[in-house]
C-alpha cells in the first residue's frame, strides 16, 4: 500500500517560486502517475498536472503551463512539484495523490485519486 | 473542461436518516464503447485529504461502509448516504475523469 508524504508549509513572497516534495513509501512507485491539486482556502479542488515517474512524462493543466514544473526522482521515490511567479491567489493546500484506474501512461487522464498526501499549506504573501 | 455541479451546497440530516448529494457533469461522462462511467466520490473532513469513497459511479473502495452507495446515468449522479452516523459529517465532492483535466465538483457540505 503507497503511502505519500509531503514536505512542510511555505511561506513566500510574491513572484517566488515554491517547490514541494511527495514522498512515497510501500507499493509500486513508478509505474503510476502521481497528480498534484489544490485547495485555496475554503474553495474545491483543482487538478495542476501530473507526472509518470517511470519515464518523467507530465501532463500539465492549461492554466499552469509556464508556471508549473513537475518532476520525479526514481531513486528516492519523490516528486517534485515547484511554481513559479507566485501571487497571493496561489494561496492554497497543494497536495499529490496517485492516480488510479485505466491509464498509467497519462497523469489526469482516465484515473482517480488514492491515495492523497496530507497536504502542504502554501501561502503567498509579502 | 467538463463542469462538475453539485447539488445541494449545503445539507442537513439526521442522524439514522438518509442524505442524498447530486452531481451532474456539463457533458456525458458514459464511454458507450465499454459503457463504464468515469466519476468518483470523495469525502472531506478538516484538515484531511480527500478520501475515496466511489469510483466507477457506483464501486465503493474497499474499507468503505456499504451505507455509500453511488447511481447515475451518463451526466446526473448520486451519492447516498443511508443510516447516517455522526463520523459522515464531511464536505463530499465529485469527480469526472472521463477526460482530461479531471474536475472536482464544489463540493456538498453534510451536517447533521
């Protein structure tokens, strides 16, 4: 059973840029995607982008190309997940949680989310 | 992008009572070629991840009590919520992955 653990809460400025790290334990770690979304304070859930660790393929959501970059260290089983150009609307829980169902080729593409991490609280401020 | 819109926002039941939470998709989420519907449900409680409960409309995740039960056709859902206990009081949201981006429902506010 994967178990995914996130780095700890950021506090950033303003046009920085922030990466937090997901950390997988037990289970298949390569061979599924793993999805990064997030939570701005009392608001839903909103899909960011993903990556298959076993060949470092990402799939970003339109909104946050540019801005977001996605990567995968097989060795130590972690994923990164680092944006950029940050402003205050970035405020938000990011959390990574394994994609689940038909298509392991393709992060966010015919899968569901279990397990999540806990979450990491990024907050933008000056 | 396919839009996920609960229904209601907010709801109160009682306890032993049976909660109901709709989710329609602006588009089919029904593959007819092997006519499996690509939605799942989450629970949400403070200061947790979201919790899979559903996938497929209607396969509850192993651990799952079988009081969740999901139904739907290609664009209206449900998620239900027989015999409610006072561990249920959560935030409950869809989710389509028929296509990609996958989208979140707002979200369903369950209280008792």
């Amino acid at each position: 059973q994967v178990h995914l653990v996130q780095s700890g809460a950021e506090v950033k400025k303003p046009g920085s840029s922030v990466r937090v790290s997901c950390k997988a334990s037990g289970g298949t770690f390569s061979t599924y995607p793993i999805s990064w979304v997030r939570q701005a304070p009392g608001q839903g859930i909103e899909w960011m982008g993903g990556i298959v660790p076993s060949f470092g393929a990402v799939n970003y959501a339109r909104r946050f190309q540019g801005r977001v970059t996605m990567t995968a260290d097989k060795s130590k089983t972690i994923v990164y997940m680092e944006l950029s150009s940050l402003k205050s609307e970035d405020t938000a829980v990011y959390y990574c949680a394994r994609d689940q169902g038909e298509n392991t080729a393709v992060a966010g593409f015919n899968n569901w989310f279990d397990p999540w991490g806990q979450g990491t609280l990024v907050t933008v401020s000056s | 992008d396919i839009v996920m819109t609960q229904s209601p926002d907010s709801v109160a039941v009682s306890l032993g009572e049976r909660a109901t939470i709709n989710c329609r998709s602006s588009q089919t989420i029904l593959y007819s070629s092997n006519n499996k519907k690509y939605l799942a449900w989450y629970q949400q409680k403070p200061g947790q991840p979201p919790k899979l409960l559903i996938y497929w409309a209607s396969t509850r995740e192993s651990g799952v009590p079988d009081r969740f039960s999901g139904s739907g056709s290609g664009t209206d859902f449900t998620l239900t919520i027989s015999d409610l206990q006072p561990e249920d009081v959560a935030i409950y949201y869809c989710q389509q992955y028929y296509s990609t981006p996958p989208t979140f429902g707002q979200g369903t506010r369950l209280e008792i």
